[in-house]
C-alpha cells in the first residue's frame, strides 16, 4: 500500500495543484464564495465553486466540473456516466434549490475522424443521454473539439498520435444560500467520526485508475455508474443532511481512490485519523481477503465520506437507510499527526500525515520551480510541513451598518475611480454603500471631459485590477493621464490637500498612490518615492493571507490595532521598494506602515508564501502622516462579507455579525461624520 501511495499522490491530477491556483485570480469581483482552496493551510482540495449573485443577498450558484478520460480506454460509455457522476458528487457539497435544477455544459475532446472513434464517442453520448434523463438532469450547451490528434514524422516513419476520449461535465444549479457550503477540511478532530457512502455498492472495479496508471496498465474492468437512481436518492438525502446542519466536512471518491480522499481531508485539516478496513468495508460483502485492501482504498468507483459528530449518528443513520444507501462507519478523527489504516487486523499505512503530505505536494513543487523564482518555492516547501495554520485575532467587535445610517438622505459622497482596464470597481462600490456612503462611479474619461468635479466628494478611492493592462508597468499608464494632463493633476491635488477629505488606494490605485507621491508624504523626490514592483516570486500572486493591523494615524483602520486578519492578495507588483533607507525608517518609526504581512505566529516577515511579495518589513499598505490617505496592496473589498472570506474560524462564522474588514469603510464614514462632513 506504501508503495502504491507513493506513486499516487505524485500523479499530477491525483496531487496538489498549488502550481495552478497560486498564479490566477480567485477574488476578483468580491463574489466568490468557494474557491479552489480550502481549510487552514489553503489547500487545493475544494470540489465546489460558489459564487453570489450580488453583494446584497446570500443567492448564487455552484459549479463543479466531472471528467475522468483514462475510462475511455476501457469504456466509452463509463467514461462518460461517470463524467457525470463525478460533477454530481463535487457540487453536492453545496445546498442547491433541487437536483433537477441543475443544468450542465458538455466539452468533447475526441479524435473522431480516427477508425472507430466516431462510434465510441456516439456510445459515450448515448451513455451520457440515457444517465442524464434517469437522474432528470440536462445538458443546456457545450462545445466539441473533435480532431484530438496529431501525425508525428520522423526520417521515413510516421506515427499517429491521438488524444484519449474526453467529455468534460460543467455542471451548475442555483443556491438559495451561498454560506451554506460543506468544504473537505476536518473541523473538529478527536471529536468526529467518518462514514463512507458507497454508490460502487461494493465493486471495487480498478480498470482506468491512477493506480492503474502509475504502474503503467490500463486494466480490464472500469469502474462505473450501474444505479443511476441510487446516486439521485444519495445525492437528495446528502443535501438534506446539509440542510439539517449535520455534516461538518465532506469529499467525493474520484482519483486517488478512497484512501486519496480521506488523506486530503486530513490533510487540510491539518489532523490525523485512524481508519479500519473490515468486512463491512465493502458495504454490501461480508468476506474481505488480503488482496480486497488495495482495491478498497485505490478504486475510483463513485463515493462520498462524511466528517460528523457522533451526537448527529442517529439521525444521518436513519436518513440514508431510509433511501438504502449502502453506508459504514470507517473511522475516526484524531488530533495527533498520525494517519493509521488497518486492514485485517493489521496496519496497512501508519505514516506521519504531514510526511504524506509532503509526497501529495511534491510534484507540484517541482512545477513551481519551473515557473517562478526557485528560492520561493523552495521557501514554501520547508515553512508548509509544519505549518500551523492561520492564526487570526480580533481586537473589535464587527457589526453590520445600522438601517438607520443606511437609510438616511443625506451621506458622506464618495468617488469610485477607475480607469480603462480597472476590474474591482463594483466591490468597492458595494463596500462603500454598505458603510453608508453614497457611492459614484467616476471614470477617467469623465475627468478628461470634465463631467467630474472632485469639490463635491469627501471621498476618493482609486480600484484595483490592470490599468492598461499593466503594459507600462502597474499603474504608470495610469499616473500618466492624471500627471501630464494639468487641469485633471491640480484638481487631485486640491483634493489631496482638503482637510476634510480622505482617499484610499487598492491594488492597482496603491500603486497608483505611490506613482502620484500621495503615500507616504508629498514631495520627495522622484527617484526616491517610494513605490510597488515585481514580486520576488517573479509572477502574479493569489494568495488568501494573514495580515497585522499595527498602529497609526491611519483613520479607516481606527480601532482594528492589533487585530490579525485574512485578505485576498492579487497582485503582481506588490513588493514595497523603497530606494533611499532613510524613507524606509522614517516610515517605520512614524508608524506609516499600517498593515503588514504576518506569519502563523503572528509576526511580521518577509517570508514567502506569508509575505507573498516580498516587502521589506512586510510592508502591505502605506499611509499619509496625517492618516487621511490609505493605499493598501491586499484587497480589504473583496473580504468585506464574511462569506468572502477562503477561511475563517468557526467560532467567528458562527458569532460574528459582519466581516472584520467592513470596519475599515465605516471608519471613513465616522471620520466623516467626527469632522462634522455629514
């Protein structure tokens, strides 16, 4: 099993895929939910994709993806209803207004023009029409690229190189309720228990596998969906038990293996476990010889296994024997490190979990060094293996704005800036509003059309995203416009100099900040401004990540000191660079760098992946002397809804009224409000 294991987790589509999720932006839009990364070490593990419907309201929709293409070379028709299966046993995890709902985009990848293709792909799309109208679902769109493959010549020989089958399942449906999502992470271990659902109903078919794969065969036998209706009933009664607040985690069997899907619970839970393998195992059988283990653990038959307390048995018991779901007890959670499988009375794996998750990273490690600086990723491979975890702490109580404020006529005005190839404008706008702001969106063509007058805002915000698509370098296109133009330069400057204005910068607009010489003061010279460059990981960054509020004449971050918080980062020049010392100590001892990047100890550092830029001092915003003028790197507009946020303590999920974050835009408006600008 060991040895089985090893070559497993280092499978690209079986191990981490922190090479993938790392480098692309997951909270773009302040409307994410649930992203590919889950638990307290931010691990890629998700199966669902959540997003809301607006900033207002807790609707939205799930979307989760199923293909499996290694079954196409034993059966077409499998490959396909197991397609399905998978994307039902991903999305699943999160409470949808009801399975019928759910509509699905189909994406073919076939090399059909070779003999006997076009007749495997046709036995795949009746496979795929006859699942789909049993469990009452439908496909709505898709595309098709059907010329997967390639001749190959070499001197006098030529060879065919075709693509195996693929149908790739998108499926999506609404939800009522976007918070209410089941992610894989252990949350409770010492105190929980797991149970296996298995829909394989005891077959343990290992044709098509990742086993299958690192020991270079292909097998005779794929697994399979053979009772369509009894992943519809398991999939109804599953949600119903995420309805009843009786599931504390939850993952699909699907590459790797049940064995893989236990591991990365464990491992974004940062936990162990102790699981048994016995003649129950198989849900259905009653004998279990030594050579049934590896099939257990390595098949890639459907399957779900659930984390609960056993306070819940009862009642998820009588759920699923109600609809003959074929289920057992598998395990337990356990505190220490430790991830024991037994089978036969015997250990089958006894293996330190943070050992085991060091092989599932491994291959992603090495991509990563081929892909950025080499001394990140080597950084983050030695601080992951005993990482603790986030360590968040609150110094405030976050309320949400009372109606009152909300309702009222009259409200602090404040512009929205964006310029062409801006992106976070609309979740700035909504943190605003929600703090009692009336909000208005100014582009930069309306200042050069002179439809803006900034005498009539309290308020500047410049937004994040790519302005001219960061061709000049982050934000100098930008600073451009505003610098060379007179009249526009002079209006930002009277308003820069207003005592009863504030202004804040994110991202793209703290770069911008930096660019105009509004942070840390005016008036130094240009070839010692300080300002933003490239990450020392030498690529965009997507990072969910730990940051310190630290004292300073910062108005908007008025009452949050001390406080350690979780922030998106998207960025891929946020490295704070400042070309003369003495700027850096000055800022330093005046205390301009309110925020900085913290590790799980809660310490500043320059440490990577915490500080996922490299700052010096773990500098993430700048701040002007008189704390009017905030330019910040992280996005606090994209985390200001809890449900923004990738992780979060359960106590605060369960306790806090509103997201931390929410504070830094309603102590503008009480700046607002102290200054007698209301």
């Amino acid at each position: 099993v060991k040895d089985a294991l090893d070559r497993v987790l280092r499978l690209v589509s079986v191990g981490s895929k922190r090479f993938l999720t790392n480098k692309v932006d997951r909270s773009v839009t302040g409307l994410i939910a649930r992203q590919q990364c889950a638990g307290p070490l931010h691990l890629t593990v998700s199966d669902v994709a959540v997003i809301g419907q607006s900033h207002f309201g807790l609707t939205g929709s799930a979307i989760s993806i199923g293909e499996q293409p290694l079954k196409t070379l034993i059966n077409p028709s499998a490959m396909a209803r197991l397609s399905v299966g998978e994307a039902l046993t991903n999305i699943v995890w999160a409470k949808i207004s009801r399975l019928e709902d759910i509509k699905c985009s189909g994406n073919w990848m076939w090399a059909a023009k070779l003999p006997g293709e076009g007749a495997r792909l046709y036995d795949a799309a009746v496979a795929l029409r006859d699942i789909m109208l049993e469990l009452g679902i439908a496909i709505d769109g898709g595309k098709d690229s059907l010329s997967m493959a390639a001749k190959v010549i070499s001197g006098d020989k030529s060879e065919t190189v075709k693509s195996p089958g693929t149908l790739v399942i998108s499926a999506y449906a609404t939800c009522p309720d976007i918070t209410n999502v089941i992610t894989p992470d252990i949350k409770q271990p010492g105190k929980s228990k797991l149970l296996f659902i298995d829909l394989g109903n005891g077959r343990n078919r290992l044709g098509g596998t990742a086993l299958a794969q690192v020991y270079s065969q292909i097998g005779n036998e794929s697994p399979d969906v053979e009772d369509a209706k009894l992943l519809k009933r398991t999939f109804n009664a599953v949600q119903k038990l995420i309805y009843g607040n009786l599931i504390l985690s939850g993952h699909d069997r699907s590459d790797g293996g049940l064995i893989t899907t236990l591991l990365e619970m464990a491992f974004s839970g940062n936990c162990g476990m102790e699981v048994t393998i016995s003649n129950q195992q198989s849900a259905i059988s009653n004998q279990l010889s030594e050579k049934d283990i590896m099939p257990i653990l390595f098949s890639e038959e459907l399957g779900l296994v659930i984390e609960y307390l056993p306070k819940n048995e009862k009642k998820i018991f009588t759920e699923l024997k109600k609809q003959r779901i074929p289920c057992r007890i598998i395990g337990k959670t356990i505190t220490n490190k430790k991830i024991k499988i037994k089978g036969n009375n015997k250990f089958v794996l006894n293996e330190g979990m943070r050992v085991l998750r060091g092989i599932w990273e491994e291959t992603s490690y090495q991509l990563e060094r081929l892909q950025m600086n080499p001394d990140c990723a080597d950084e983050e491979k030695k601080v992951i293996f005993d990482r603790k975890g986030y360590n968040f702490k609150l110094t405030f109580n976050p309320k949400p704005t009372p109606l009152p404020i909300m309702k009222k006529a009259k409200k602090p005005s404040v512009a929205i800036i964006r310029e062409e190839g801006s992106n976070s404008d609309r979740e700035l706008t909504s943190a605003f509003y929600q703090a009692g702001f009336d909000v208005w969106d100014a582009t930069m063509t309306d200042f050069l059309e002179g439809k803006v007058d900034l005498d009539n805002f309290k308020g500047m915000a410049f937004v994040g995203g790519f302005s001219y698509a960061d061709v000049l370098d982050s934000s100098k296109g930008w600073a451009g416009v505003i610098k060379f133009n007179k009249s526009i330069y002079e209006q930002f400057q009277k308003f820069y100099n207003r005592p009863d204005t504030f202004s804040l910068g994110v991202c793209n607009g703290c770069q911008l900040m930096a660019l105009l010489g509004w942070i840390p003061w005016q008036d130094i010279e240009d070839k010692y401004q300080p300002r933003f460059i490239q990450n020392v990981s030498g690529r965009f960054e997507s990072r969910f990540a730990s940051v310190k509020i630290f004292p300073s004449p910062a108005i908007m971050l008025k009452g949050m000191e001390g406080s350690t918080l979780g922030i998106w980062v998207a960025h891929g020049e946020g490295r704070a660079h400042f070309p003369q010392r003495e700027i850096l100590e000055k800022v330093v001892k005046k205390n301009l760098a309110p925020v900085r990047f913290v590790d799980d100890n809660g310490r500043a550092t320059t440490v990577y992946p915490f500080n996922p830029n490299g700052s010096v001092e773990g500098i993430a915003a700048l701040c002007s002397p008189d704390g009017r003028h905030l330019a910040i790197m992280p996005h606090p507009e994209r985390t200001f809804q809890k449900w923004n946020w990738a992780w979060m303590p359960e106590e605060w999920k369960k306790n806090l009224k509103a997201s931390p974050w929410l504070r830094l835009f309603q102590n503008a408006r009480e700046w607002c409000k102290g200054n007698k600008l209301l």
